[in-house]
C-alpha cells in the first residue's frame, strides 16, 4: 500500500480576502516543495471567521455577505483550483459558500479540490452562538473517493457530536478532514494549559480512535476580534495517536502515512484485533427537548433529505 504525505496548516485569517488568498497559494506551494500530496487549512480561511460568535455583529455580517462566493466558479475559488492543478496535490480549504441561486443564502463550507477539478464540498451542520444568524447548515456529511482514500470532512464544532465522524467512517471514510476555528477559552495568556486546548486534544484522539480512522485538524492562530487561536493543526491516526502537531503559531505539521495499512493495523491487532465498527449497534434516541433540531428553514431548492 502506497504512502502519501499530508500537510496541515497553522494559519491566521484577516478581513482581507487577497491577503488570505496569498497566504494559502504560498503555503500550497511550500507545502507541495515539502512533498505533499493533500494540504489542509482552516475553517473560514478564505474570508476569515466571525470576531465573535456570542455577540451580533453587523460590519461582521455585511462582510461576509459581500465576500461570499459560490463554488466552484468564485474567482479565489478558481485561484485556488489552478494552483492545485499546477503542484498536482489536493487541497481542502474553509470558506464562506454562497448558494448558487439564492445570493443571501450562505454557508460555512469545506471545499476538496483535486489536480483534475472540484471533487466536493461540506456544509458545516453543528452552528454555535451567532454563527446561526450568518449561515445555513448544511443536512449531510458526504465522502468523497479521491486517489488518496475516501475522504470526509467536518468543520469545527462537528467533531463535538460523535454521530459527525461515526457517519463518516459508517460511509467508508478512510480520513476526516477538520478545517477548525478552535480558540482559547481566554485570552491565551495561559496557552496549552487553557481548558479549550485539553477539549481540543481529546475530542480529536477521540474521534479518530472510536471510528479506527485517520483525522487531520487544522485550526488558526492569533487573534481575531475577540477569539484568540491557539493553532495546533494535526494529523492523528487510527489509535488516536497524534503523529504531527504544527505547533499554537503559523505553521505546518508533515507527516508521510500509509492509509490503508494504518487502518487495517488499527482494526485487526494493534487493539486486541477489533474492529468497532463491526460491533456497532445503532440506538435511535427518542425526541428530547434538549435538542433543537429543525429551527431552520432550508432554502428553496435544497432537499430535506
């Protein structure tokens, strides 16, 4: 079984979408000089994220409303689809996605591109605080073959809900791709001893370890409004063992994997030889008044399914 190289970058992202773009085509190509065959970036990389998800904030909205663009044919998006050609790798990226129909009509999205064109988008389903009032969410958690694996993605708070990845790894996911806005839970004074970076941590073995798949998280830096990043942008295996971390400022964690063999060791000796998702029994939980599941309307045109 062939080894690939995967690439997750650290990185910050401004309320200046050429500034952004840059960013990305240069690390796409420190990246691909570095041997990478899939590189990763954050969530909302490409406009940049929300300054604060607990409060409203209108300039907030008004830019992301006027720098949103519908995929695949968006200019950056197209930008970014040329340099994935060139370098011949993959790429996955998050961005403020416009509905193709409905212009005032967003979504918080991670786009996979490929050498040969667009290969699929994700629409984040989980939205905290204010990012509901911005974004509709997405209804499904598509894989995606490609010449690396089959590829899934989530976006940040996703991995929170185990059904997110185990409905990926139920449809054959080999990796779970993560662009995240993961932040301190204060200002970052305290750095990897804040709170949020140990739930960071855990969720993500977490995750990859209960579905025996790979999970490759990249999350920004610095400080944006009021939400200070503390990076740590990962690839993590099968068992759940973090193999490389890009650190809490910019950068990139590298590392060259074999998928399949990884996989197959995690689901036949390396734990006691089991493969849980061959034990998993589906429970359906009744209805609860924890949970508040339809309060959207989905615009026209999308299924309900």
């Amino acid at each position: 079984m062939s080894a690939i190289t995967i690439a997750s970058v650290t990185l910050a992202a401004f309320y200046d979408k050429a500034r952004n773009l840059n960013n990305l085509l240069a690390w796409m190509e420190h990246a691909a000089q570095e041997g990478a065959d899939l590189v990763v970036f954050p969530e909302q990389i490409l406009q940049g994220y929300l300054p604060d998800t607990l409060n409203w904030n209108g300039e907030a909205v008004a830019w992301q409303m006027a720098q949103a663009e519908v995929v695949p044919q968006g200019e950056s998006v197209l930008a970014l689809q040329r340099q994935a050609t060139q370098l011949g790798v993959h790429v996955v990226f998050g961005m403020t996605e416009r509905h193709p129909e409905r212009a005032e009509v967003l979504f918080n999205s991670a786009v996979l591109l490929g050498p040969q064109g667009l290969v699929g988008v994700y629409r984040k389903v989980h939205q905290p605080g204010d990012e509901k009032h911005v974004y509709y969410p997405g209804s499904d958690f598509p894989v995606f073959n490609t010449p690396l694996g089959r590829i899934g993605m989530l976006i940040c708070y996703d991995k929170v809900f185990p059904e997110s990845t185990r409905e990926l790894a139920l449809k054959g996911a080999d990796v779970m791709i993560m662009p995240t806005a993961w932040g301190y839970g204060g200002d970052g004074s305290a750095g990897d001893a804040d709170p949020m970076v140990d739930s960071y941590t855990l969720f993500g073995r977490v995750r990859a370890l209960e579905n025996q798949c790979w999970m490759i998280e990249s999350n920004l830096c610095g400080t944006h409004g009021n939400l200070h990043y503390h990076g740590h942008s990962r690839i993590i295996d099968p068992l759940g063992n973090i193999i490389a971390d890009s650190g809490s400022t910019e950068g990139m964690a590298l590392a060259n994997v074999e998928i399949q063999s990884a996989i197959l060791r995690a689901r036949s000796s390396d734990y006691l030889g089991y493969h849980f998702l061959k034990d998993y029994v589906p429970v359906q939980a009744p209805p609860s008044p924890l949970t508040v599941h339809n309060r959207h309307a989905r615009p026209l045109g999308e299924s309900h399914e």
